[in-house]
C-alpha cells in the first residue's frame, strides 16, 4: 500500500504545527510540493485533501492553499498532539502513529504531529525542536498528548522530564508511548501503554535457551530507552531460571556498525547466540559480522525486537518479538480520552502481551546435533 500522501501530509502538518507558515499563509504550490517530494501531482493532491479534511488547511480556487486560522480552527475542531522525536526512523512509531492519526480522524479530532515522518534519521526532532513543539501544543490548548521519550541522546533524561513537566504545569494529559521518562526500575507519575518488555525479554532469551545455547549477550546502544533495560531484566531472569549464570559482562554497550567493537566484543567463540535491542540493531550486527566472515546462525544465533518489515527481507530472515503497533495505538487513545475525562486517576501501566516469530536467524531449523534435545531441558525450581 502506497503511504507516501500519508507522508507528505504529516511532514506539512509538523511544518504547520511548527509554525513554518503562519496563519493564513499560503503553502507551496502543488508544483512546487511534486518538486520537494518527488512525487506525482496526484499524491500531492491526495495529500493536501487529508490535511483540509483535518481543518489544517483551506483551498481557494484560483488562489491556492493556505493556512487556517488558528482561531477559526480551535473553535471548529479538537486536537490532540503528537510528540515524538525519532518518528521518520523508527517503523514501530511510524505505524503506531498512523493509526492513532486514522482513530482520530474517526473521532473528529486533529492530531497535530509534531516531527517529520519523512524516514530519514537527520529528519529526527532534536531536544531544542521538541521543546518548541512542546510550547506550541500548549499555546494551540491540545486536548492532550501522545509522547514518546527521547533516547540515544547523553541529556535525554533532562529534556524528558523538562516537556513532561511543562505538559503537566499547563495541565495537558500526556500518555507515553513505548517507553517511560525515567530509568528502570522508577516511575513516573504518567501512564505509559507498550509492550511487556520484562516479559518479552525472558522469551526472546527463553527460546535460546531451549536450543541449548548458553553463552548468551545482550546487545544495545548507548543511551538506550529505559524498555532496553526491562528486556535486559527478563533476559537475564529467563537464564537464572534455566540455572545459567550470565556472564559479568554479557550486555555489550555499542555501535552494530563500529567493525572494531563487534570484533572485540563478540570475539569468536564467548558468545554462541545475541539478543539485540530491536530489529535495526540486529540487522546492522548480522551485515558487520557477514563481512568478517561470521555466519548467522551457523556460528552465532541473533534475536531481535520489534518485527520489522523488513526483518524477513534480511539475507537472513530475522526471529524477533513483535510489537503489536495497531493494538498499542487503540490502548493509548483509549488512555489518553480516560486521563482527560479523570484527571485523578492513578498512573498506569498498560502492557501488551508479546510474542515470538520464529525464523532462521536463531537457528531453530538447523540440524540438531545427536544426544539430548536441548528442549527438553528444564528451568530450574529457583
């Protein structure tokens, strides 16, 4: 399916949200619109005829597109905010996102996006754009906000906590996505809807461990999100179930590309399978460790998160927990209408059940060797 007028309509809507054109100011011509994003007129089109549908926009004939009204827009429809910072280079929140736009639309609210969702990392809000994006909801009075914390970034914490203060001292809902704004094991005061990542960690570490492997890592970026260490959590209670012991240093801290840090840490023979924190980090371990002549899974097992699209395009389709996106987005429109109409309500956590898709990258369709199946080999009755 084609989402490439999707595309174009949340970018002009980020610009709009931002304050890229005023009040009552005129939008590029379609032409000039099928220059910028390399399109047919059509799609261009299609896409402005979403962002009037929003009351974002008016077409006047003869004139071209502009603007509406701040004024005029606020008092005629209802609007939600969306924040979140990495949404052009992360697949889970650009369908996350989309179909929140879609529940929206169908509750006649506007959903004001505020980030690019052209997929292109350098498309990425930084923390000074989100907190003008912040400022903006507020000054536009959003019902509330659907947030995604920052991660990968050393102040990420700061500015997490800087916009969610802002949102609460203006009196803004805020529902967080994915992720929570404080490090595990804390919590903040806000509901947050996700995966169980505790959960989802102990399967993805559980299903090694069922095919007899038992010098397992977990590897992650810098400054990941706190959900990196909750899957960490449960990968490690997944081994002491099954009596394994990890090693002191079995979470390796670094860049899947940097061929001289997956050299040393992954130095041939320590470990025999990986988890990775997502998909995308996975796919970039599995192509630096081709290119050293290492093979997946023959000589080491990988395991991701997320279910990407394109994690059964890679050489080696990928096993993976999936997100399941739509559901997540249902529960925390769900969230958000409840914390607006109770204000009072207590924090919550609203967790997904997660499951394994299984292919070849952990090795669960190679010959198995002779002797006892490593399936069969029990937790321990810690």
């Amino acid at each position: 399916m084609d989402r490439k007028h999707q595309e174009i309509s949340r970018e002009l809507s980020a610009d709009i949200s931002a304050g890229k054109y005023p009040n009552n100011g005129r939008l590029p011509s379609e032409a000039q619109l099928v220059k910028r994003f390399g399109v047919s007129r059509p799609t261009v089109a299609r896409a402005l005829r979403d962002l009037e549908g929003e009351g974002l926009i008016e077409r006047r004939a003869g004139s071209g597109t502009y603007v509406r009204n701040a004024t005029t827009h606020t008092s005629t429809t209802r609007q939600l905010g969306l924040l979140v910072a990495g949404l052009g280079s992360t697949e889970i929140f650009e369908l996350i996102c989309g179909e929140l736009a879609s529940l929206s639309r169908a509750s006649d609210y506007t959903l004001l996006w505020g980030g690019s969702a052209q997929p292109r990392q350098s498309d990425a809000l930084t923390s000074e754009q989100a907190l003008q994006v912040c400022e903006q909801f507020i000054e536009r009075r959003v019902a509330g906000v659907f947030f995604a914390p920052f991660e990968f970034a050393s102040e990420k914490d700061q500015v997490n906590r800087t916009i969610a203060d802002r949102f609460r001292e203006a009196g803004v809902p805020v529902v967080l996505l994915d992720r929570d704004i404080e490090p595990f094991p804390r919590r903040s005061g806000l509901d947050v809807v996700g995966i169980d990542n505790f959960a989802a960690g102990y399967l993805a570490a559980e299903h090694l461990l069922r095919l007899g492997r038992r010098k397992i890592a977990f590897l992650c970026r810098a400054n990941s999100a706190a959900t990196v260490d909750v899957r960490i959590a449960g990968a490690r209670e997944a081994q002491l179930r099954f009596s394994v012991q990890p090693d002191p240093a079995w979470t390796l801290v670094g860049d899947p590309e940097d061929v001289g840090f997956v050299s040393v840490a992954l130095e041939k023979g320590r470990w025999d399978a990986v988890i990775c924190a997502n998909d995308l980090t996975a796919a970039q371990l599995m192509r630096t460790l081709g290119a050293n002549g290492v093979r997946v899974p023959r000589d080491l097992r990988i395991v991701g998160f997320d279910d990407a699209k394109y994690a059964t395009l890679l050489g080696v389709p990928l096993t993976t927990v999936h997100q399941p996106c739509d559901d997540i987005a249902r529960v925390a429109y769900r969230a958000l209408f409840e914390r607006i109409t109770e204000p009072t309500l207590p924090a919550r956590s609203l967790l997904l059940s997660p499951h394994l898709v299984i292919r070849e990258s952990c090795g669960a369709y190679l010959p198995r060797k002779s002797g006892p199946r490593a399936s069969e080999a029990a937790p321990s009755s810690r």
